[in-house]
C-alpha cells in the first residue's frame, strides 16, 4: 500500500515540543528571507533555501537518531538546524563564503549556501567517532548526485550487521542500526542516478530512507513533464513489497503541510529501516516554494496566479499555525510572539555573521592601505600609487581580492624600485598569498598523517625460492592475504564474487571470505562507485571495480562531483578511502580502446591515478594505497595478466610511493616518459635503437596524480636534452599533461636542444582488430621513428633521414 492514513505515532505530542518545532521553523523561514536579500543585495553571489520545507524536515529530523546519516541536497536547512548541527550564524557565514572553519565548519566558504557537512575528522584529518553524533554527508549541487553514496552508507549498516568481525568498531557502528535518510527534490528523480540506486537498494535491501520533497516543479517545468503518472510514488509501486518476506520497498505518501501525519510517517519509516533494514521512500507531497527555486529568478514567470494563490494557502508555516491554534497548543499572541523573536533571532544571526565575516579582513585591509600610503610618501609615483589606496579605501564591502589586487597593481607600478616602500608591500603580498593559498587551495588531497604521499615505500625483496607465476596468480595472492588481515577490506563489482573478476585476480576468495566481503552487483557502474564512497565513509576500505577502463564514464559524475572533491569541499572535515580499481590499455574496438587518460586528469583531481606497469607494481600501490587514506584509480594492465613475474618475498609489506617515477633503462641520446602497457613497448623499441646506436633512456612515470613529485625527470632531460612523452591517449591527453609537468613546471626547457615530441595515439579510438590497435596506437615501430628522427635532426649524417 502506498497511502498511510492509519499509521499511529508512538512520538507524543506535546506543548513544548510542537511549539519548540514552531520557533524552528518560523526562524529557518525568516533566515530564508533575509538570505534572498543579502543576495539580491549583493552581499552573497547566489541563494538557494529550503523554505515550504520546514514542517516534513522538522518530522523527518523527529526519526533521526545519533549514529545516522544524512545524504541530502541544498534546502535542508531545516533538518540539520532541527538536529542542533546548524546554528544560524553558521548559515549566513556559509552564505557569504566565510573562510574560517569556527565560523563555517561545514565548508569553510568553500561551497555555495545549504551545504552541511558534519566534521567526522579531528584537526589532524584522523578520524573521529561517528555513532556519538549526527552525520550529514556534505551535500553536492549536481542534481541527484547525492543519491549514489547514500547506498553505499546504508549498505554499510547492512555489512556491520552482517559481518561479526565489524563488531568491534564502536566509532563507526552500533551492530549496523544507523539509518541513512537520503533527500531530494522530486524533479530529481528523473535522473538515472535515482533510479539505478532505487533499483540497487532493493535488491540489497540496506536501511535507506528516501524522502522526495515534491513542490511540483523543477525550476519551471512541471511535474507531469518529469515524472511518468506525474508522481514517483505512483511510479515506483512496482518496487513496493507484497508482503514481508519479499525484497522491495515500503512506500509511503504525505502531504507536506500535515504535522502529525509527517511525524507519525517518518516514526514508522525509521522503525521500518531500523529494525528490518528495508528501503523506504516518503513521498511528501504538497509542498511549496515561498520564494521559488532560487535567486536566479521569479516563479511568477511559471506559475499561474491559481497556482501561487495555492501555494499561499498551503505553505507549512501557516498551516502548522492554524492546527496549533485549532487544537488548543497556543494563542494568537503567542504565536506573533514566536514569530516576532524568530524574525529577530535571524536579524541578529545575520547582522552577527556579517559583522564576524568583515572583521576576519579588516586587519589585512587597513595593512594595505598602510603601505600604499607609506609606499607614496616622498615618492615621484606618489600620486598614482595614492589613487590605487583612495580606490581600495572607498570598497564598502570589503573582500580579500580587493587588498591583494591593489597591492599587486602597486607592485607593478614600483617594478623599477630598490627602496623600501617596494619591500613592504612584497613582504605583505607573500604573506597573504601564502595565507590564501590556506583558504582556497589546501586538502585537495589529504594532509593526515596517515596520507599515502607521507609513506616512502618497501623495495619488493626476491630470493632464490621466489617462484614465477602468471600476473593473476600474483594477484590473487595478494588480495588473499590482504582479506586475511583486514576485516574492513571488501570488494566488490561485476563478475567480482563468484568467478573471481574476470581476470582471475579474486579467483576462489568469495567462497573462501564469504560473500558479505567479496561481491557481485548487477551492471550499474554509478552505484557501484557509490557503494565504495559511502563504505569508505564509515571507516570501511571497499576496493570497488569498473571491470573495463572505459566503462568508467558511466560512473564519471560520482567521481568526479562527488569522491574527487570531498577532502577539498569540506576542508579536510570528511574523507572516504575507496580505491577503484578497473584494468585497461591496449585494449581493442571502438569502446574498449582503454586509455581514455586525459579524461581522467582533467576530472578527478582530489584522487590519485595509478598506472602500474605490471601487477608486481600495481600489489606495491595497493600496499600504499591501504596504509593511506586518500581516494584512488588504480588502473592495471589488461595484457599483464597472463605474463609471467617473479612474487616478492615480501609480497604483503612491499609498498611503491606515490608520485616517483622509475628509470627502466638509462640513456644517454634521449629521454622517453611514458607508463603502463606502453612500457613493454618502450623497452622493445629501446633494445632495436640501441643495435641503431641510440641509447634510448626509458622512465616509467607510474602515477599521473600525483606526478613525479621529486622533479627526477628533468634531471635525465639535463643529461640526454631531448625527451619524447609517450602514451596511448588522444593527442593532447595524457602525454600533452606530462609535458606541461616536466616542460613547463619542472623548467626542462633549459636543457632542450630539440623540440619535446609527444607520441600518442590517433585522435579517433581504434578500430577492431590487431590492425586496428596497430594503425590506431603508438607501436614500437612509432616509437623507434620518432626517437630516430630527434636524433636524425641533430646529426643527420650519422643518423640520415629514415
């Protein structure tokens, strides 16, 4: 069934709590109001507010128990304020991108307004216990793009129920009974992103409550242009359980302007999730938007006058009012009372956050202006550089670009200045940057002390006694011991479980560990990835797989908006450890060409990209990458696993740090970059230039982020003064990347006597077939050629034109 008129409450009603709900959102709706303002007033870039919400958010936060999990979206204001994890101060801060974490702590101004963000990580970016606190994930703009991680958080209260060796972590679970309520618009759902995790979640069946604010519209397009029966509750009656024993979902609809039947909803929602982790969807309908989607526009645009005069009927404020005042719980003075104090409790958040926002500038502002006018006394540029401090003086609202611009601006000016006045304002702009660098660059990455980029490595050890074996035996003993010795690790992906990946890499290990570690999941490459995100949220280490490389543009959003910007959009308060492992290069056909690179280094900065050469290397980075606690792509060499390689004694401590590169064979004529299966390539085309006489020096870069971080390239550069960069990308991909590292920012030009030459492969993927992979990608006859032809330019009559 999917109406619930006859649900009963086990919440009681009460004078204190109906009104304490009624203070809330009188003052989430005022706070509303003002941030439009402050927008349209100038002093915020853009708005977006949870206001027609306010009464099915105070229900849901009602239900929400400490330990759970909030995976929502930008007009949540209400819900995470009703859970005391938002003061209003923090609301405004956010609003005017405060930098300061006391002030901000969920992004740190670095994300637009409505974005919460519990701080699961102490100042050091270690851990802290998250069953003692309520949880918000922080929340993503892109349109659904919350949906695919909440899975993953709610199958991890499956995997804590599950699995007894998860026991014994307190901080991050109570024997799996943490709920996580997933929001989102109803426009929303008609992304595949939605339906791909609905249809995923019932066939796991985790503890996943979905609530759909429903307020007709998406922006301006109507409901029965988005949704079939132009309502989800409807469309998704096939995924409603017949009866309890079968997989599914409970359904349940309400109207977002019914207090009692909100609450009695979402306690029996909870209960359902809690107790019989079964997914659940609360369509609550009705609901309005007071001031429309956002501040980029009017909703009098779309809506009819019928439609508004609605809408004014049914906001959730006023209807709260009247059932307060028709039951008996207050008076009409009482209520304006409320209502009078909420307005100045949000005027006082706002005057407050504004005044702490200005303050957090002023002293760095008054030092600019300081030196501009010390900088002008007795100086033949006096009068120019006094009209660079007049203009920075007259900027009423005052921002940190407008100091460092002035002073930059000033610089230039004095460029031809030895005195002191240049010195001063140098000294200020060095400190300042170095500052902002802070505020708006730092956590890209993890800054923990369990980063992987602080672990040196482990050299792989051999003996004698070292057996040779194919590259998936080698695997397959790695991830067996590695599932021996950590209970947090499981896997999980398409043909993962039962056949063992379909290179063999867990061959035997799911009958071995069980399934509840080593899995299977259907096709659904987005929720796949979600699942690890949300796993590695909660302490978990999920090694998740997209069986092909290319096959990871269906997940490419979640990775890139969501995993990818995590540590960065919350200033180091949240990180989730998943590593994604797929397999690629040299690959064959149109859409398996394999070394879509580029792609990757333009999207998923935030995570490191691991390109081993071999599964030896590839074992000694997931050594790495365990011991760490960043997010990685570990891409491995699809014609490797059947070439033989000897197993390191140490096969289980043996770790390659991230970001050096290594020399697989040293030259003297010319330096070659490349990495993975392009290697073995190198190393052929080595062998037949050097019977030519061109001693060919080949470095496999190994990881692209980061990339060689200790500089060692250009050191070869400096020897051989010519250098070639290497890969099977498109052109300007991957290749075009190394060479702005090594060219550009490492400054190998100064040793260059020839132009740097990149080699890549055609702009098109490659057709079918071997001829297909030949014409199509670098081969070792492309590389001899080119290599040949920097040394033919150099000196033609010992090397003439081939």
């Amino acid at each position: 069934m999917i109406a619930n008129e006859q649900l009963r409450s086990a919440d009681i009603l009460s004078r204190e709590k109906i009104l304490s709900d009624y203070r809330l959102a009188c003052e989430s709706r005022q706070v509303s109001l003002l941030g439009r303002r402050d927008v349209m007033g100038g002093r915020a870039k853009f708005g977006i507010f949870g206001d027609g919400k306010e009464l099915a958010q105070l229900a849901a936060a009602r239900s929400f128990s400490r330990g759970d999990f909030r995976s929502g979206y930008y007009r949540d204001q209400t819900f995470v304020a009703a859970l005391g994890e938002l003061r209003w101060t923090e609301f405004f801060a956010q609003l005017y991108a405060h930098t300061d974490v006391a002030h901000d702590p969920n992004t740190a101004g670095r994300s637009m307004n409505g974005h919460y963000a519990t701080r699961w990580l102490d100042e050091q970016g270690l851990w802290r216990s998250q069953t003692d606190q309520y949880n918000s994930v922080c929340d993503i703009a892109p349109t659904a793009g919350q949906i695919p991680r909440s899975l993953g958080l709610a199958y991890a209260s499956r995997l804590f129920r599950q699995n007894p060796a998860l026991h014994d972590m307190p901080a991050f679970s109570h024997h799996g009974n943490e709920i996580v309520y997933a929001n989102i618009g109803d426009a929303s759902t008609s992304q595949g992103m939605f339906w791909e995790t609905m249809n995923a979640a019932g066939v796991l069946q985790v503890p996943l409550l979905i609530s759909v604010w429903d307020d007709g519209y998406g922006i301006s397009v109507p409901v029965e242009y988005q949704t079939t029966k132009g309502s989800i509750s409807k469309a998704m009656a096939g995924f409603q359980r017949d009866h309890a024993d079968e997989k599914g979902f409970e359904i349940f609809t309400v109207k977002g302007w019914d207090y009692v039947a909100l609450l009695e909803t979402y306690q029996q929602a909870a209960r359902i999730c809690r107790e019989q982790h079964v997914p659940v969807l609360v369509h609550v309908q009705e609901l309005t938007q007071p001031q429309g989607h956002s501040t980029s526009g009017s909703h009098e645009r779309y809506k009819s006058k019928e439609r508004l005069n609605w809408e004014a009927e049914h906001d959730c404020n006023l209807t709260f009012r009247q059932w307060i005042l028709e039951n008996g719980y207050a008076t009409h003075d009482e209520l304006d009372a409320i209502e009078a104090q909420a307005k100045d409790v949000a005027k006082k958040a706002r005057i407050d956050a504004w005044n702490a926002y200005q303050q957090s500038m002023k002293a760095d502002h008054d030092e600019a202006l300081d030196l501009l006018q010390r900088s002008a006394r007795n100086h033949p540029k006096a009068a120019e550089l006094m009209a660079i401090r007049e203009e920075l003086r007259k900027t009423n609202t005052l921002l940190r670009r407008d100091s460092v611009a002035a002073v930059r601006k000033a610089l230039r000016l004095l460029r031809t200045d030895t005195g002191t006045a240049r010195q001063g304002l140098r000294t200020w702009l060095d400190r300042t940057n170095a500052e902002n660098a802070e505020r708006f660059s730092s956590h890209l990455y993890s800054q923990s002390p369990e980063s992987p980029m602080r672990i040196t490595g482990e050299p792989a050890r051999y003996s004698d006694e070292s057996p040779v074996v194919d590259g998936y035996l080698l695997m397959q003993r790695y991830f067996d011991n590695l599932f021996s010795r950590d209970a947090r690790v499981v896997a999980l992906g398409e043909d993962v479980g039962q056949i063992g990946d379909v290179n063999q890499g867990f061959a035997g290990l799911q009958e071995k560990y069980g399934e509840i570690r080593i899995t299977d999941t259907g096709i659904r490459e987005t929720t796949i990835i979600g699942q690890g995100v949300g796993l590695a949220m909660r302490g978990l280490r999920p090694i998740v797989e997209i069986q092909y490389f290319d096959y990871i543009y269906y997940a490419l959003p979640t990775l890139t908006d969501d995993l990818a910007t995590l540590q960065y959009r919350t200033r180091g308060g949240q990180k989730a450890p998943v590593i994604v492992r797929t397999r690629g290069h040299r690959l064959e056909g149109i859409w398996h060409s394999g070394s879509p690179m580029g792609a990757m280094l333009g999207s998923l900065r935030g995570m490191h990209v691991l390109v081993p050469r071999n599964m030896t290397q590839a074992v000694g980075f997931y050594n790495t990458l365990i011991k760490g606690d960043d997010p990685a792509l570990l891409i491995e060499s699809l014609n490797g696993y059947r070439l033989k390689e000897r197993v390191p004694d140490n096969l289980t401590e043996f770790s390659l740090p991230l970001g050096v590169p290594d020399i697989l064979r040293s030259g003297t004529d010319v330096t070659l970059v490349t990495y993975g299966s392009m290697c073995r390539i190198a190393m052929e085309a080595a062998a037949q230039l050097a019977a030519m006489g061109i001693s060919l020096e080949v470095i496999d870069a190994q990881t692209l982020l980061p990339f060689d971080v200790h500089h060692s390239i250009v050191a070869s550069i400096s020897k051989t003064n010519r250098v070639v960069f290497a890969d099977e990308d498109v052109p300007g991909g991957a290749s075009a990347f190394m060479m702005q590292q090594v060219v550009d920012e490492q400054g190998a030009y100064r040793y260059l006597d020839s132009a740097p030459r990149t080699l890549s492969a055609k702009a098109h993927r490659p057709p079918y077939g071997s001829d297909g992979d030949y014409f199509s990608k670098p081969s070792v006859d492309d590389v001899i050629e080119v290599v040949y032809s920097l040394m033919s330019e150099a000196d033609p009559a010992r090397f003439p034109p081939l």
